[in-house]
C-alpha cells in the first residue's frame, strides 16, 4: 500500500495542488490521471493518451484501464476526504460499462455514500464529453483506517 505524508496531504490540500499525492502512486502516473478541485467537489482526468488504448480500430480506451483510472479516483477522492496518509484498500468494485470510451479526455467524480469507522461505500461517474452522458459507472468498498490520533501529553 502506498504510504503518504501527513505533511504531504496538508500541502496539496492547502495549495490544491494534488499532483503531490498522485506522484506518490505509481498507477496514477503511469495512465496519468489529474486531479483538480471544482467549488466543494474534485475533478479527476484521464487524459487522451496512445499508451491507454484498447481497441486500435476504434480507438477506444482500454476497459481496464477505465476500471483503474475509476477505482485510483475513488481512492484519492477518500484520501482526501478523510485525511488518512495510506490509500484506502480496495475490498470490492463494482462496474458498469455504459459506452465505449473514445480516444480522448476522460473525467470522473466521487461520492461517498457511507462513511464509518472501517468501510467506506463510495459511487463512482465517469464521462467524456457530457457529464449526463457517463460511460461507466461504479460503486466501490474500501477499508479505511481513521487518521492517527494525536498523543496527549
């Protein structure tokens, strides 16, 4: 599991800038995924990229790749929501693939659902041109641990 710093995740939140989380995980840089935050909500991207087609005759997005690009979403949305310094793990996905995903940019928002002390429900939207127009949704369950508590002295 990727580990992160506390000052790491303060820094990016603060600045907005989520690059500094996502350069500390492998898979978000190797499809390139984006994060920016729009009012209260953020905004993950998966720009168009050769390297993340599929189907050549079309072109069209690789389907594992937009199951991954949907889940690290998911994943970091939690993150930062909840402020643990370890990306949440995965205990089930679920997807459905609504269209296919053209050869160009990809967007995708979180909403988690259900919270607790251990498990996080979280749904999952991803879409190309027209946000009403998705073409995949999912819903995922993470484990998630409570950020470490402060010593008292």
């Amino acid at each position: 599991m990727t580990e992160i710093t506390q000052e790491r995740l303060r820094q990016a939140c603060e600045q907005g800038d989520y690059g500094l989380l996502l350069a500390s995980i492998p898979y978000a840089q190797l499809i390139g995924i984006q994060c920016t935050r729009q009012g209260d909500e953020l905004l993950f991207c998966l720009p168009a990229n050769k390297d993340n087609i599929g189907n050549p005759l079309l072109p069209a997005i690789h389907g594992g790749v937009i199951a991954g690009f949907m889940e690290l979403a998911a994943a970091v949305h939690l993150l930062i929501a909840i402020g643990v310094t370890s990306v949440p793990k995965i205990i089930d996905f679920s997807l459905d693939y609504l269209r296919a995903g053209q050869f160009r940019d990809t967007y995708a928002r979180c909403q988690v659902w259900r919270q607790g002390r251990r498990v996080a429900n979280v749904a999952i939207t991803a879409w190309q041109d027209v946000e009403a127009e998705p073409i995949a949704t999912a819903r995922a369950h993470f484990k998630v641990q409570e950020p470490a508590k402060t010593a008292r002295p």
